[in-house]
C-alpha cells in the first residue's frame, strides 16, 4: 500500500513518490505517463482538495522540502549560543509544507485624521555667567539658544486599500499564524487550483468569519494607522486621531502556505516554524544553548573585575587625588581587552567549527546523491575543514592562566596608585 506520499501507478502498481507541486509524473518501474489529478479523478476524489471544496483562493509555496532542509539547518547554528556539536548530535525529525486555512477579506477605508505638528526653531535668551578679574567677581550676560517647538493642529483624509487574511483553523499555534498573516499580507493571492496544493499537507478550516472578525479587524486598524501617519509633517507629531468608513467585500476562503519543523537535539524538540513564501519570517521555540561557552566567556572578565577592585580599593586606602590616573587604569585597561579579545576567539572559532559542520554534512547529504557539480564537491571540502582553534579561545589552562593574569593586571593598578601617591608624597614633603 502506498503511503501518504505515494501514490500507485495504475500500469504496473508501483510506488510513485509525490513531490509537492508536482501533478505529471512518470512511473520509475515502466515508465508510463501518470496524472496525479486523473488518477484521483477516476478514484472519485480532489489529489488536494481540502475538507471544504469551496476554496477560492491560494498563496502558493515558493520552497520546497529541499530549501526546508537548508534553513533549518542555518537556523540552528546561526545563534553565538548554538553548541558546537549541535548539527553532529541534532536532527531533524520533521519537515512539513503545508497550508493554513484563512478567510481573506479585501476593501478600502476612508479616513478622516487629525493631530497636531510640531515645528522646531531656535530662540534666543539672555543667560548670566560669573566672571572672576582682578580679584573680584561678576555677572555678564551672554546669548544662547534653545529649541523652542511651535504646535499647529492639522487635518486631512486619507484612503487604504486592503487584504488581509486571519487564521481559520485549530491546529496551530495562534502566534505562528499571525506571524503568517503579518508576513504574507502584502504577498498576492491565486485562484485556487489542485495543482498548487498537490502533494501538500491542508490544514482543514474551523472558524467562521464570525469568528475572526476581531483578527480582522485589529489587521485593518493597524493599516489605517500606518496609512495615517504617512500624512505627518513637521519636525514632531502628538495627539493623532482618526476615524474612519470602510467597504469590505465578503470574505473568501484561502490557503497560506506554512513550511515547518522539529529538530531534536539533547532529548528536546524545537520546533521552526517559517512563511513558505521566502522564510523571512521565523517562529522557534528557544533553541540550544552552550552553558559551558557561556561560561568560559565570563571567566575571561574576571581579570578585569579584580584589577578594577585593586585600584579602586587601592586608590581608597591611599586617600590621594591623583594627578594622572592612566597608571591605575592600565591594568583595568589591560583586563578589558583581555576580555573582548577572548570572547571574541571563542565565538569566532564556534562560528567556524559550526560552519565546517555545516559544509560537511551537506557533502555527505548530496554526495550520497551524486548530484553536486565538481566545482561545488571542491567548494565544500575546503569549507568542511575544521578551523585550528586560536591561541585565547584555548581555555583549558584557564586554572592556573586566570589566577596568574590576575594577580599580574591587579599588582599593575596598585602599582599605578602607589607610584602617584609617591609623586603626590615626594611633591609636597619631599623637601621637608
């Protein structure tokens, strides 16, 4: 028996594997012509129809399962907090195209606005400053400037356009489906057609326009606002008001497409989720993070934080006013690039490891296919070589290195101290 991505050939009975899009295929076993939509036909079925038939409108995927598999992939080593091993010990245990069942109301509204703008110019005034001369102090008067706002109310009326599209199912998250209204608003819709939606997942719809209507209309109101404040002048704008009429046309049934998956890694799931459009807009659970990184990175400040101290402290116990404190901070000073320069090391090596990793397992992936060019086979061995790790992001001596660092960069800002406070003493007692 076929599975959900199967279909049977009606010549010889094989397994035919669906490819999302795709209608036309031709059987790898006997190499007849087979009509996803006429076989379907004929068994007395839509290939892809979702439970209600009277959808009316389609934003088609423009990625596939391919282009799903790379983006989950970057996505997970793209955070400075993404383990090391995380593409050698995850995986992902899912990938789904599939579409989200919406209404889709289109209109235009008219809009009346009000507010007030702010235009700035500079005024001048008479300020008073004390002047010492020959012993005696007085006031003189001088002219300075300030910013002065001067606010003029203002009207207009402004027309919107609209489409937008609220959420009509019940099986995923509500927060992921207003991340795919927001991103696909301004992406143009299809008249349904089977052949986009073969091979994909449906999601079936369970609300009522009814019942999206509050979706609806917090959509439209922020586009009103946005049309709105297109209109505003000046250097600043406050008290912005505005109604408006609206004309709306009956809602319609539409799909938007959803590309979306689990990765696994440490026992845990993830899940990704993306518009099927361009994947610019991303939804993740929290994903990953290496605590012992972490950790090697703030050890790197302590350094700094005990030369600060020492100067601090020493500075305190001394009871001097410095003329020249750049000896105290030499040590701070020095900490501190000690800090940025280490932290720096580890995650630019964890970068490079995690993109080695990256450009191996994709030769593994397409090599096993044999469908790489030789160039690009070339291009990811030498991107698949694991970077030598630099001299600061080696923390494994981190016991006796941090201690000896800090015993030195703190002895440096007492140091400084000391020496001033040895100029100060000498300066005024020396002669004594």
């Amino acid at each position: 028996m076929a599975s959900d991505t199967q279909i049977n050939c009606p010549s010889c009975n094989g397994f035919i594997d669906v490819i999302p899009g795709k209608s036309k295929y031709e059987c790898p076993w006997c190499g007849s012509e087979v009509d996803l939509f006429k076989l379907k036909a004929a068994a007395g079925g839509d290939p892809a129809a979702p439970a209600d038939g009277d959808v009316k409108l389609l934003v088609p995927f423009k990625q596939d399962e391919k282009a799903l598999h790379s983006f989950v992939m970057n996505t997970v080593i793209q955070s400075d907090d993404a383990p090391d091993d995380i593409l050698s010990a995850g995986n992902i245990e899912s990938k789904e195209l599939v579409y989200l069942p919406c209404w889709q109301v289109k209109g235009t509204s008219d809009i009346d606005w009000t507010a007030s703008f702010g235009y700035d110019r500079q005024e001048p005034y008479t300020a008073y400053v004390t002047v010492n001369r020959n012993g005696r102090s007085y006031s003189r008067p001088v002219t300075r400037y300030r910013t002065v706002t001067d606010w003029r109310p203002a009207s207009g009326k402004a027309r919107a356009t609209f489409t937008v599209r609220a959420y009509a199912g019940d099986g995923t998250p509500r927060e992921t489906a207003e991340m795919l209204e927001t991103a696909l608003r301004g992406e143009p819709s299809v008249r349904y057609s089977p052949a986009f939606a073969a091979g994909y997942s449906v999601e079936p719809f369970a609300s009522s326009p009814e019942d999206v209507r509050g979706r609806v209309e917090a959509q439209v109101q922020s586009i009103e606002a946005g049309e709105v404040l297109r209109h505003a002048q000046g250097d600043r704008q406050r008290d912005w008001r505005h109604s408006s009429s609206r004309s709306l046309e009956p809602a319609e049934k539409c799909l938007l497409p959803l590309a979306r998956a689990v990765f696994s890694y440490g026992g845990r799931n993830y899940s990704i989720h993306a518009d099927g459009v361009s994947f610019s807009s991303v939804r993740t659970d929290p994903l990953p993070k290496d605590v012992r990184r972490a950790g090697r990175i703030r050890r790197g400040w302590i350094p700094l934080l005990l030369a600060v101290a020492a100067a601090a402290a020493s500075a305190a116990w001394q009871g001097v006013d410095y003329a020249n404190p750049w000896l105290a901070l030499g040590g701070p000073a020095a900490g501190l690039a000690y800090a940025l320069l280490r932290k720096g090391a580890i995650l630019g090596h964890s970068r490079r490891f995690r993109a080695a990793t990256l450009a191996q397992k994709r030769l593994d992936e397409n090599q096993q296919l044999g469908n790489l060019p030789y160039e690009e086979v070339e291009a990811l061995k030498a991107q698949a070589v694991p970077p030598r790790m630099p001299l600061l992001a080696r923390t494994g001596a981190d016991a006796l290195l941090l201690p000896a660092l800090s015993l030195a960069l703190a002895g440096a800002a007492a140091a400084g101290v000391l020496w001033e406070y040895l100029r100060f003493y000498l300066r005024y007692h020396g002669g004594g």
